[in-house]
C-alpha cells in the first residue's frame, strides 16, 4: 500500500477516532508531511521504535504502540511455552508526553491477548524495569521511552526473560510479526473479563531494586568518612531519576546531595530543556550553576528514563567541565580495579566489556592490571548478552561494562545501563579522590599521565526523511567501496568492515579504520535516529598532542564529506 492509500486509510476506517482524523486533516494539503508520516512504519532499530507523537505510520501513537504490543503478543505465544508466556510482561515508562497512556496501551494490548501485564503505579527508570524483568521471571519487558530525545519524541524498548534488550534475532522475528499486522481493526481490545491480567506493582519492587544497587558500593567506609560535607548537585532532568538516586545516594550516608529545583520533577517539556541529554553542556547549565553557587564539587544528571549519566567535576581553575562518556568509564574502571584488590575481592577471570566504538583508555588500564577485555557492538544488550554467557558457563567473572555515550552497569542486578548505580559509584569515586585532598578531575589527569591522553569526538550528519535515508546509505557505500589509505596523513594500518561478520561478532553495518599512530575512526549509522555518526579516538603525549591528531582527522573526513558528497558534518 502507499502513502497516501495508508492516508486514505486511516482518515476513513472506522477504527481511528476522531481526534486522529481531525489531526491528519490538518495536513491534507501537505503532501510532503503525509508522505513523511505514511511511506514507511515506525522501525525496531537498536532499542526498538522510537519517533515523533503523532498521527501516522511512521510516528509513535496509540496506534503503533497497540500494533508493536500485538506483535510482540503474537511471538510469544508462537515461540514460548505455556507456562513462559503465563509468567507474562512487565512494563514502565518515563516522564514524557503520552509515556503513560503508551503504557497503559500495551498493557491492555498485551490482556486482551491472554498474557498477564505487570504496571508501576508511576513512572519508573529503564535499569528498574531491566532489574524487573528477571524479579518477577517474565519473558519480556516493555519500556515507554525516547531516552534523550527531544520533548515531541517518544518510544517502545522491548526486553526479554534475561533482563536485556531483545537480541537481533529475537527482535527481527518480532519485527516480522508486527510487519504482518496491516489492518489494525484486528487487534484485540481489553474486555472485563481480561482486565484482571493488568497487575499492579507495590513499593517492594522498588526497595528490592535499590538494595542490589546499595551493594555494588565498594568503599563505604570513606562514604561515612566525608558522606556529610562532599557536595553533590544532581539533576534527574525532569525525568525518572530522582526518587531512586536520591534514595540510593541518602541510604549509603550521602548528606549533601542537592536537587536542581527546576528540573526535580517529572517534566514532559524538561522545564525549556530542548534536549534531555546528560551528554550536552546546555543540558546541565542549571546544574553547574547551582554547584558554582553552592561550592559543590560534582554534578550530576541523568537522562529522562535514567538508564545514561553524564558529569561536570571542578577543575584545577575552578570551573567545571563535562566528562565524556569515555573519560568516566576510564575513571570508573580504574575505580572499581583498585577498589576490588584493595579488599581482596578482584577475581583472576574478570573481564573489562565495551563497545567497538568505545575507546581503549578503560581497556589500557585494565590490561595494565592483568584484566581481560571484551569488545561487543553498539547497544547494550550484547554487554547484557556477555554476563548471560559468564553466568551460564562460569568461565569469566563480569568486572564492568560500558560505552562511550553514557552507559555503564556496575553489578549484574540489571542487564542494561544503570544511571542509579553509576551515579552511585561516581559520587563514591568522587568522595574518595576528595577525601585524599584531590579532585575527581585531578583524578582523571593522573590517569592520564600513567596511560596517555585519550581524546574523542562523535560527529553526526542529521539527514531526515526519505532522501535522508538514501543519502545515509549513499555516504557509507563510498566508505565502504573506496580505498582510503591514510587519514589525516597517517597511514591507515587496518580496516574493520563488521558488515563481513568478523572477531565473532553479529554482522553490523559498521566500518572502523585503525592508523598507524593508535588512532581510530568508526563509521555507522545510528539505529535510534536519522543520523550517521562518526566515532574519532586518538591517544596523545599530552592534550595538545591530543588535540592537533583530533582536529586533523576532523578536517580530513571534513574534505571527503565535502568534496565527494557534498555534505557538511554537525556536532
């Protein structure tokens, strides 16, 4: 069917109520918007659908959200057994527009199929719903949210029985299903006689969750040592985080936590945050604010459905500067080593898990203490997929696992990126470098200086649309067809194609060129959005080295974007 059949359709059929139609004939005249919103459904990418609220096929609305639960409904019950599809799903949802009703939506969806809905009374973190998912011994989890995004987007992450994401395997069959499903009069609705399989959660979920974050603290004692005088500014940006950090942060003896008053609570605008990620400097501008007012030595926030951190640390200057998400997991594994062999506890067969697009300054300092290192594609659940597998074979011992955009997950409470644990070990690491006179930022220089200065920068080409797409796949065909032998005038030593299936990974659509100087740069489109991202790491003598190897291999990919596809990179 077309896009404007699909249009037809929906303006027509009896199924869509009135308010969607009254929308979708608000632009009736606009044949670019009607194709933008009909041409394609909304995809499974790496973490499920996500898209702008709104009318159509390609957006995020009632609708799609009852269409992706059917979907879902219909592979459990043709690849499950009874009792696993008895034990039913949980679901949660953050602070955004519609999060709630979606939620509802999917859990009548999922009733009026037969399958048992758990639902939080309110909104909750996705490391929550993760930690859930195995509590309660469901086959899936479902969460409402567009992490980061901005405030008209929203999303639908789908979880299964180990408390990851879906896997590719699981969630192109899903796909299939939900791709199968073109009249959507079919699917069921709730009826009084299933509405008893809609479940709702107690408080003790929440206290069970937070007492497995508790025990990932290593050094407790300088906690009680410096817990009542160490500042600490935190920011939940509107979202998910603030009741469970707070908890968290006050129940380990934390005193002086202070709450950005503008952003504390749930917020689906993000108090005029045009984007809730905890990456960006204008995302914490009110947090830094109020630490330079307060004297507090560290700031933290996290993203609206709390699963990514991101930190600003006072600096030898006195002002304070964003860590990248490489420098904190850097810090935070230099953190935990130390910490672990201070009390005996660093086993022999632990193992160090990141991303092929994170970099080496983590693996360096692993390495250096006889930890092995595991490289996994992008997206969480392959780190979520490597605990199962040490779980299962009792062969390795899980250390830590995280990635370069904000995701870390100490503890194997959860099986996805945990903000209420990571924030909870850097305000504990924090708390340690103060109590020796430092700061966390003179910490991370120190590191520095033992391993090399590691730098990194992501760029990202926004290309929306149909013609985006084109262009998207365009710009790495050439890539991947043209031989690029140096880079930056350093020769290029190696080229990684993961579309071929190599190292033992899934196939991925992802390029990685190593130079001879230890540099490295990836190539891949982003699964969530309509970007294609470029990964730079470089290893310097000192940050000026540092700097001149990254704004080099910038100009460079710079000119070919320029010269060859007429395009300009954005930040």
């Amino acid at each position: 069917m077309g896009y404007k059949a699909s249009y037809e359709t929906w303006l027509n059929n009896p199924y869509f109520d009135d308010a969607t139609k009254k929308e979708l004939n608000l632009i009736k005249d606009n044949e670019k918007e009607i194709e933008d919103r009909f041409y394609k459904n909304l995809e499974f990418g790496t973490a499920g659908l996500r898209g702008v609220i709104a009318a159509g096929t390609n957006r995020i609305n009632k609708y799609t959200v009852r269409r992706a639960t059917f979907g879902l409904a219909n592979y459990i019950e043709k690849n499950t057994t009874e009792e696993e599809k008895n034990r039913g799903v949980v679901i949660s949802h953050d602070n955004r527009h519609m999060s709630r009703e979606f939620c509802i939506e999917a859990a009548n969806t999922l009733a009026a199929c037969g399958i048992k809905a758990y639902i939080f009374d309110s909104l909750r973190t996705t490391p929550e719903l993760s930690f859930a998912v195995r509590s309660l011994n469901t086959i899936a989890g479902i969460v409402i949210t567009a992490s980061h995004n901005p405030p008209e987007y929203n999303g639908y992450k789908v979880y299964w029985e180990d408390g990851a994401q879906v896997m590719p395997e699981i969630a192109n069959a899903i796909t299939d299903e939900i791709n199968s499903i073109e009249d959507y009069s079919i699917i069921p609705t709730i009826t009084e006689e299933n509405k008893s399989l809609v479940v709702m959660l107690g408080k003790e979920q929440d206290t069970a969750f937070i007492e497995e974050v508790k025990i990932q603290s290593i050094r407790r004692d300088v906690i009680q040592k410096v817990g009542k005088e160490f500042k600490i500014v935190y920011t939940p940006l509107c979202g998910t985080g603030n009741v469970p950090i707070k908890r968290a942060l006050n129940e380990v003896g934390f005193e002086n936590v202070l709450i950005v008053p503008e952003e504390e609570m749930p917020d689906p605008n993000f108090a005029g945050i045009e984007y809730p990620n905890p990456e960006e400097q204008k995302a914490l501008t009110r947090g830094i604010e109020l630490a330079k007012a307060s004297g507090s030595d560290l700031v933290i926030a996290t993203d609206p459905d709390c699963d990514r951190v991101g930190v600003a640390v006072k600096t030898v200057s006195g002002d304070y500067a964003l860590l990248t998400g490489n420098q904190i997991g850097g810090l935070l594994t230099n953190y935990i080593i130390e910490g672990l062999k201070e009390n005996n506890k660093l086993k022999d067969d632990s193992v160090l898990i990141k991303t092929i697009v994170t970099s080496e300054f983590g693996a360096d300092i692993a390495k250096a203490n006889n930890i092995d290192v595991m490289n996994v594609l992008t997206g969480f659940k392959f780190i979520g997929e490597k605990i199962k597998s040490f779980e299962e074979t009792n062969k390795n011992t899980y250390l830590f696992g995280y990635e370069e955009s904000y995701g870390y997950l100490v503890g194997t409470h959860a099986r996805d990126k945990d903000g209420v644990v990571a924030s909870l070990l850097i305000a504990e690491m924090a708390a340690y470098y103060y109590s020796k006179g430092m700061s966390l930022y003179e910490g991370l220089l120190e590191l520095y200086k033992k391993y090399g200065f590691f730098k990194e920068k992501t760029i990202s080409i926004t290309l929306k649309g149909i013609e985006g797409l084109n262009k998207i796949q365009e710009i790495i065909s050439y890539f991947r067809n043209t031989e690029i032998s140096s880079i930056n005038n350093v020769k290029v030593v190696d080229l990684k194609d993961y579309q071929k299936g190599i190292d033992n990974l899934p196939k991925a659509n992802v390029l990685k060129y190593f130079l001879e100087d230890e540099s490295w740069i990836a190539v891949r489109p982003s699964g969530t959005e309509p970007k294609l991202k470029f990964y730079i790491a470089v290893k310097g003598e000192n940050e000026e080295n540092a700097n001149e190897k990254l704004d080099g291999i910038k100009i460079s990919l710079d000119k070919i974007l320029n010269n060859v596809m007429d395009v300009e990179t954005v930040k």
